[in-house]
C-alpha cells in the first residue's frame, strides 16, 4: 500500500513537472513593451499629509501598433518616486498611422512631511542615458 502511494506521488510530480515547463508562450512574439515619454505633467501645489492628491502626465502613442499597458512607479529611496509610462507594441508591419496622446492620472497620498521628489521619464539623451523631469513636492 505504501509503495503504491509513493508512486502515485511520483507519477503526480512528474506530470505535474512535465506540464509546468511546456508552457507555451505564444503571446511574447507578438508584442514587447516599450518606455514612452511623458509630458505635460500637472502637480498640485499644496499637499497635506494623508490627503490624496492626482498627479498626471500626458503620453503619446505614435501609431497604432502602440497602446498604454502601465505606469511603473518605483520608490528607489524613501523621499523618491519615479514614473516610467509603458506601451505595449505590436510586432507588425501593418500598423495604422493614428497619432494619439492620452492622459494618465493617479493619486497620490503622502504619509509624511517632507519633499518628495518626482521623477517622470522623458526619454533618452544620445549616449542612451535615460533622462528624466524631476519636481520637487513639498508636503506640509
């Protein structure tokens, strides 16, 4: 009975092993995110602490191939916040050539008084060196 179980066990893991690395992952080749540049940022001037405040940007989708997939916001130190907006692209060549520029909003709740720093990412310069349009929020 014992032995039985055990190799029901293995059978188990073993098929379970052979249709997690089967994945297939079809939907890669068809698009790839992509960095896009923000602009026309509008930040509240007055903040208070635990209010919640919209901040947004503009973003362009240059065809139609692109379209908004998310905003990363990464907190790299405790005052810090850096925006990247992302596209997701189409890997095509039949793109519609529809310009578009869309607004992004989201709130913002600071839990402290102090000067956060906003960085919203515009782009790079010619050395690829990501460039960004910093603000400076002070929070009461």
């Amino acid at each position: 009975m014992l032995r039985f179980l055990i190799m029901r066990i293995y059978i188990f893991l073993f098929v379970s092993l052979f249709f997690s690395s089967c994945q297939l992952d079809v939907e890669e080749d068809n698009f790839h995110l992509e960095k896009i540049r923000a602009f026309d940022i509008q930040i509240p001037d007055n903040l208070v602490v635990g209010s919640e405040h919209s901040l947004s940007f503009k973003y362009a989708l240059v065809n139609g191939c692109y379209s908004f997939y998310e905003m990363e916001y990464d907190i790299p130190s405790n005052n810090m916040r850096v925006i990247t907006a992302l596209a997701e692209v189409a890997n095509t060549e039949i793109c519609t050539q529809e310009y578009s520029e869309e607004t992004y909003t989201f709130p913002f709740r600071p839990t402290e008084s102090k000067t956060y720093i906003f960085k919203f990412w515009i782009g790079e310069n010619n050395q690829g060196v990501a460039e960004f349009e910093e603000f400076e929020l002070v929070v009461e």
